[in-house]
C-alpha cells in the first residue's frame, strides 16, 4: 500500500508540475489577443415572480427541421405569407407559412461569391457572409433590409429580386476619427427612414466573438445612417456587446441589448444626445439578442439564447484569467468553444417601463434553446430564430379570451 501512494504521489506531483509549466508558459510567453476590461456586472434577476420556470416553451415545435442552419433573425412579409430568414451558409430563405406545413419556397444570396465555397463552416462565413439582422421595410412592404455581419447592409426588392449593397463594412464615421465599421448586427427604421445600427465591437468581426464576450471591453457603438446620403453617424459609443435593436412605436425612440452588461437601454433621438440614454432593465439572467416588440400586446420580447453561468460574474472580475483564456484560444481558435448552457428562454417586458409581465422557458431545451429572436403572427404564433441550431421553432398559444 505505502508504495503504491509513494507512486500516486510522484504521479501527482509531476501531473501538477507539468500544467504548472504549461500555464506558465503560455501565461508568460504568449500575448494577449484581448485587453480585457474591468466593470462592475449586476447580479442576475431570481428565478422567481415572473421569472419563475415554466415549461411553455416545451409544448413548441421544430420546423423544417434539418433544412436550414442557424435561422438568427426573422421577418415576415405579409403579402405573400412568408418569413425570411438568413442562415449560416450565406443565404436567405423566404418560407411560405401559409399552409400547415411551412415550406421554403426561394434561396438566394445577396453576393456573387462562388456558392460551393459556403459550407456554412466558421472557414466559409469569413467569405460567404453570415446575414443576421433583417427587417420588411415599414414604408415599403416590398423591400427587404439585411445585415451581414462581415459584409454589411443590403436591401432586396422582393419583387424584382433586384439587390443592392448598401452600405459596406470598412466604411468611415462622418467627420470623426473614430474606427471604421467592423461588424453589424441588428438595426431597425426610424421614423425617417434612416437606420438605426447595432455594432458589437470595432475591434474584431464576428468569427472571433469568443475575444469579444472574454473581453466584454466598451468598443461597441450604435449607429445612425442615412442611405440617401451615404452618412454614418454615432448615436452612442462606448457600449458592451450592443446587440438586439428595436424602435419604440414612434420610431424616434431605439432599444439596445447591451448583451454585454445583460441589460437593455433607451436612446431617444429627440431627447437625448448622443452617447446619453435611459436603463430601461438590468441583470438579465444571460445575454440579451435580437428583441422585438409583439405587435399584438405591445410588448418587448427580449430573447435570452445564452443563460449565465453559474459563477461566470466570479470568472468575469478576474481579467487574468479572461486574458487566460483568450490566450489558450489563440492557440487552438475554438470558434465554438465558449461553455454553452442550453436553454430556451424569452422574457416579455413592458416597453414603457421595463416590468417583467411573463418569461417563458424550456428548462430541458430539448424542444427548444437558444432563441435568438422571437416573431409573432397572429396574435397567437410565435416563431423562434436561433443561431446555431437546423430548425425553426414555433409555438401556438392557446389565446386566453378576456372575461
Ligand atoms: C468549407 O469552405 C471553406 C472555404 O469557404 C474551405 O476552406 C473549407 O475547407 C471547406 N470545408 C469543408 C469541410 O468542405
Ligand atoms: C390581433 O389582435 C388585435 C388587437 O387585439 C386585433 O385588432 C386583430 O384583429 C387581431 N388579429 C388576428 C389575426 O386575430
């Protein structure tokens, strides 16, 4: 017995030994890809009162199940009956909906690149493009407007299916010295038909949003432009991670997912100035995505794709150790390594206030996760976007009459 712990121990002591050189190895000799910054995170909201967990969501369905790959944003077109949705390959699809069973009925893409490149592996989206964002126009009911997270903005006719780039990435802020745009993510219209613009961070693109969330450093902005002149203004800077975009009724006023401190904020155009704005709501239990107002109760639908993890505002004070791992990645540059809790998850809030109404889950996640949007038809269908998963989700609510 004596030898064989004798064994153990010098087993043990090497094992330490050898991730004590490798930590220090890599901790010393490699640089920092990141530059992690300090702040302080709000406790998550409890799990209790509105926010208590129910399993709604698990009475949903999967659509068009293996079809499609990452269905992040969603619209519908009313006209014809069908969402449009942009998936990780570089294409969009328009799906009829108006039958029981939903049906893809056209995919196209907004760029020229030889299409057996777009494999929709985390190599191909560099080249191919990964179309998030995207909205019906509300002053013209036959204009699609796309985000693409590497290669800009885009309108389509859906008519004519005529395509225009309108705005690239590389372009430069008006009469400013601030970085040229990197990497957009949501936008909505404003009341004058400008487009209002989230951009997560001007300091990497969207295949290296692990260094982003490690980082969780202020270099997000939104944006304000104004195609007709090709200008591109700043409405606020300085933002952690601003994701989800959505106008108010009166599309003066624009809510932001600051994903980055789990809290949504208020910009009103003609109230505040630039870089101010309200907290509307704060320590969200995980990031907030694209949110959208329902348009039959009025309410914010704010998408959680990502829970927190347990500890992760713990892991989050130490910088060391965001620089860590950051430093690991940039040996190994695992896109998709970030811990991923699965769960699927909405909050509804009121939009004037920021109270929570209802919160709806899949605790299993085996219905659905990871939600990155949610679109409602009808008052009573909900459809369910998601960034790296092959099905659509939906939900038929059985409507509550009012007495
Ligand atoms: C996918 O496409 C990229 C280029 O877009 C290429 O580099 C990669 O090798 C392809 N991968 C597979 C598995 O086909
Ligand atoms: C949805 O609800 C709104 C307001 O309650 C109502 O005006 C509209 O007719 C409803 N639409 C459908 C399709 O049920």
């Amino acid at each position: 017995m004596t030898l064989f712990f004798h064994i153990l121990r010098r087993f043990a002591i090497i094992c330490i030994s050898l991730l004590t050189g490798v930590i220090c190895l890599v901790s010393f000799f490699l640089e920092s890809p990141i530059d992690p910054a300090d702040y302080d995170i709000k406790p998550s909201l409890a799990f209790t009162g509105p926010l208590e967990v129910n399993s709604i969501l698990s009475n949903a369905e999967q659509i068009l199940e293996g079809y499609l790959y990452g269905p992040e944003s969603l619209t519908y077109h009313l006209p014809t009956q069908t969402i449009f949705t942009g998936t990780r390959d570089g294409s969009v699809m328009q799906i009829f909906i108006g039958n029981k069973q939903p049906k893809i009925i056209h995919i196209f893409r907004y760029h020229n690149i030889d299409s057996s490149l777009c494999n929709a592996t985390v190599a191909s989206v560099q080249i191919c493009g990964r179309p998030l964002g995207m909205r019906i126009s509300p002053f013209d009911s036959n204009l699609l407007v796309i985000i693409d997270a590497y290669l800009g903005v885009f309108e389509y006719q859906i008519k004519e299916g005529v395509i225009k780039h309108l705005l690239k990435t590389g372009a430069l802020i008006k009469d400013s010295n601030e970085p040229p745009i990197r990497y957009l993510n949501d936008f909505d219209f404003t009341h004058d038909g400008k487009l209002v613009i989230s951009e997560p961070s001007f300091a990497f693109d969207d295949y290296n949003f692990h260094y982003i969330v490690l980082e969780r450093s202020p270099k997000g902005r939104v944006l304000l432009f104004d195609h007709t002149t090709s200008s591109l203004q700043i409405r606020i800077n300085h933002l952690v991670i601003p994701n989800g975009i959505q106008m108010d009724a009166s599309r003066k006023c624009v809510f932001v997912a600051e994903m980055g401190l789990y809290r949504i904020i208020k910009h009103c155009m003609d109230r505040h100035k630039i870089g101010e704005y309200d907290i509307l709501i704060e320590g969200l239990p995980g990031f907030p995505d694209n949110i959208r107002l329902l348009p039959s109760s009025g309410l914010l639908a704010i998408p959680i794709p990502m829970p927190r993890l347990i500890g992760e505002e713990t892991f989050l004070s130490s910088k060391w150790l965001r620089d860590f791992i950051a430093k690991i990645m940039s040996i190994t540059h695992p896109v998709d390594a970030l811990p991923e809790k699965e769960y699927g998850l909405v909050i509804l809030i009121e939009s004037d206030s920021g109270t929570i109404v209802e919160s709806w889950h899949d605790p299993t996640s085996k219905t659905i996760a990871s939600i990155t949007q949610v679109l409602e038809i009808d008052n009573d269908t909900f459809y369910f976007g998601n960034d790296g998963l092959f099905y659509i989700g939906r939900l038929v609510m059985n409507v509550i009459q009012p007495e």
